[in-house]
C-alpha cells in the first residue's frame, strides 16, 4: 500500500465510530484497552456511546453462569439496535467466544464476528470486514498471548493508577474454576517487558500501577529452575523512577515467595497491602476445592504475612456453600473470620460450572443456603471493615486522588486496591485536587465503607 492508499484509508476509519462495551475482572479490562489502542492507531472514532457508533465490540466474561447471562444479555440488546438500524455491526470478543464458541455461535447467528483471546492485533482489519458486510467466523483477532509485553493500550482508568498483567492463564486446578479452561496454563512476561511497561505507564502520568494476574505469586515458575520470581519482579517494578505505589493482587496462598515480604519493606513505593483469595479455612472444603494446604497452614500464612509487614492491610475472598461445606464447616470460617480480622474481605456464592471438577458435586446445599451464608459473612465483615476504618479517624494519611466529585476529591488509602475497596471523600470546595494528586489529609470520620477527610495544607 502507498502513502496515498494509507492516507485515503485513514481518513476513511476516521469517519467510522466504534463503541467498545466492556464486561468482567481488571484482567479483562487490559484486554479492551488494547482493543481500543488497536483501533485508536488505525485512525478509528472511538465513542463510549453505543447509541452513537456504527460498530460496537462487546468484551465478554464468562467466569460463572451469571457473567454468561449479564455477556449474553447485552448480547441480545446490541442485536435488537443493529435490527433497528442503530448498528452496522455488533463483534463479541473475549471469554464467552473463547470457551463457548459453538454455543454462542449457534445462539446469536446475527453477530458479525467472533474474537476468542489474542493480542487483538488484528481487531482493526475485522472492523473493515463487517463493515463491507462480511461475517468473520475465523479466530483472527491476532497473536495468541504469549507472555509479550503490552504497549498499545488506551488506558480506560483515571491516570491516577492502571492495571498491568505480568503472566496470562493459570496453571492451578481449583474445583471451582474454569479459568485455566479459557485462558490456558501460565505463560509470564519477561521482567525486562514488565518494567517498560511501568515505564510507559508511568510516562503517561500514571501513579499506582496495580499487579493483576489470574496467580500473581505463580509468576515465572514457567521459566525454569532459577529464574525470575514474583520478588524479584516487584522489587525491579518498584524501582522504575517516577512509580509512586505499587500494589500486588491475586496472590495465591500456598507456595507464597516469602521473599516477597522483604520487597515490600524494602521499598516504599509497594503499598503494604496484598489481595490473596483463601476461598476457605476449613480443611475438608479446601480438600474439595483442590486448593491445597490445611485450616492450619492458611492460617500460618495469614498471621506471618501480618507479622513480617508492618502495618499491611490485608484482603481476602471467601466461596461459600461449595460442596463439602456443612454447617459446621462454615462456622468454622465465620469464627475465624472473626478471630484474623481481614481488613479487607469479598464473598461469594458457590455457583456450579458444569466443566468444573466441583460443577458435578451434588454433596452441597442449595443455592438459597449459599446466598445466606455469603450474607452472614458481609454481616460479619462489615462490623470488621467498619471497626478498622474507625481506628483511622484522626490521623494524617497519604492518600492518591481518582477524580473529584463537585466539592469533594474521591481518593483512596494505602489499604484501598480501586474499585473493590472503600474511597476517601476529601472537603476541597477550593478544587485544589485533581485526579492523581497524593495530598496528605487529615480523616475526620468513618462513614460506612468510605472515610470522610480534610485537606491538610502545605506549610
């Protein structure tokens, strides 16, 4: 193609909209921003309005049977608007295609094209092909993932943090889970890949990179005996110039790198916080969700976490009503629950993946009893997470600004990972604050989840 070709059909993206819907976890989040910088480099109008757009891309989850119905749902509503003229094209990429490719093909003919997980390289190529009014059936979004750095994101958070993914898939086999399924063993960055792309986002103006992974702490045992491991990985990332927090998420309890709390002594840019899913303490339901370990060494690994960080928030996840969990099984986690204290917790309700080991387990209560139980927990925790944020109250604390909201600045504490976690409204009636701003406050007042605070002035 000459320069006169490339500029004619540049010009003609140009005058194309396309509207990115996006559904699912922070990990799918990275896979719609490159999605969007694919599109944003071949000269495409990008548009957050469906109603707006000639073509819309929904980016699926397909997790659990909910995430399927919510993807599904939209689905069908993106079809009703191309029906109506509203739409040239509808294109569903992501989870659903990748692990239920036959089914969603069957169910929804009238979509333009499906795109499983790639690299989306070629997302931009298969837009042009709907528009002529072909349908794509072939998975060409790109590359499979293949542990290559990511550069040409169109970053869809504040530019106070991003998410950045140092592996792709998970090589764990938990009962439960069918994400091995749709995104395939582990396959890590190289360090090198993984700090440019702090660099990159730090260039951009980004100030806390936060680690997502489908196993943070499974990162590099794909290399081989002796290389790169997770501590290592996060003490080169902290020392990018300019990378204010570092926050680590998706840590996998059994196997932990205990090296990696001497890291985050070690710098104080790595936030002392650690997201690690336990799912359970009750030795029979961690036999049954294939986790591994004991009641008695997730607890080991909880209070020495406690005990080599000073000051470290930590956050968990809990599955409640999976088979082989009994009432008294139960109140076993509710008691320790309340004993550990988690300063940061998320429950859910077993739901039964038919392609999961466990999907087929009838040995389980019902789904009614599931949905209880993950109540008393939130009961529970929110009497624990309300206690905590009041032992916050007067004193001074760093924060970092995510937006500002008429006379106040929503920021988050050291404790607060983004979007699963409490804010910090700050009084700035003056607007003195702007997103990615990390003034020291004064916290005035714990109001449910969220702190209330006041700006401390400069001296």
């Amino acid at each position: 193609m000459n320069q006169e070709q490339q500029i004619a059909t540049t010009k003609a993206a140009r005058e194309i909209r396309v509207a990115l819907v996006h559904l699912g976890c922070a990990r799918n989040l990275i896979d719609s921003e490159n999605i969007l910088g694919h599109l944003g480099a071949e000269g495409f109008a990008l548009t957050g309005a469906v109603e707006d757009a000639d073509v819309a891309i929904l980016n699926t989850c397909s997790f659990i049977g909910p995430a399927r119905d919510e993807s599904e749902s939209v689905i069908t509503d993106l079809l009703a608007a191309k029906a109506q003229g509203d739409l040239r094209g509808v294109i569903v990429a992501g989870c659903l295609p990748e692990k239920f490719r036959p089914e969603v093909e069957a169910k929804f003919p009238q979509v333009d094209a499906f795109l499983g997980l790639s690299d989306y390289s070629n997302v931009a190529r298969i837009v042009e092909e709907v528009l002529k009014g072909r349908k794509v059936r072939e998975d060409s979004g790109g590359r499979a993932p293949q542990g290559q750095g990511e550069f040409l994101r169109l970053l869809q958070t504040p530019r106070s943090y991003a998410y950045l993914r140092p592996s792709h898939g998970c090589d764990q086999e938990c009962g439960f889970c069918i994400i091995p399924q749709i995104r395939g063993k582990q396959i890590s960055k190289p360090v090198e890949a993984v700090v440019e792309e702090v660099e990159a986002l730090v260039a951009q103006g980004v100030r806390e990179v936060v680690m997502v992974a489908e196993d943070s702490t499974g990162y590099g045992r794909d290399f081989g005996k002796g290389e790169a491991r997770l501590p290592e990985l996060v003490s080169a990332m902290a020392s990018v110039q300019g990378l204010k927090w570092l926050r680590v998420m998706y840590a996998y309890p059994n196997k932990f790198p205990w090296a990696l709390t001497e890291v985050m002594n070690a710098h104080s840019n790595i936030v002392p916080y650690l997201d690690i899913p336990t799912q359970h303490v009750a030795t029979p339901v961690l036999k049954s969700m294939r986790r591994g370990g004991s009641s008695e060494s997730v607890r080991r690994i909880m209070q020495r976490l406690r005990d080599e960080v000073p000051n470290i928030a930590l956050r968990t996840t809990v599955l409640v009503g999976h088979p082989g969990e009994g009432e008294q099984e139960f109140e076993e986690l509710l008691a320790w629950l309340e004993e550990f204290r988690f300063e940061r917790l998320g429950a859910f309700a077993f739901s039964p993946e038919a392609t999961a080991p466990s999907g087929s387990d009838e040995n389980r209560c019902s789904h009614e009893e599931a949905l209880e139980r993950q109540g008393r927990v939130m009961e529970l925790q929110a009497r624990i997470h309300a206690d905590f944020q009041r032992t916050l109250v007067g004193r001074n604390l760093t924060v970092l600004v995510d937006e500002s909201d008429g006379d106040y600045a929503v920021a988050r504490t050291w404790a607060d990972a983004p979007e699963v976690d409490g804010i910090v409204r700050i009084h700035d009636r003056e607007h003195n604050l702007s997103t990615g701003a990390m003034p020291e406050v004064l916290v005035t007042g714990a109001d449910g989840y969220d702190l209330e605070a006041e700006l401390i002035p400069n001296p």
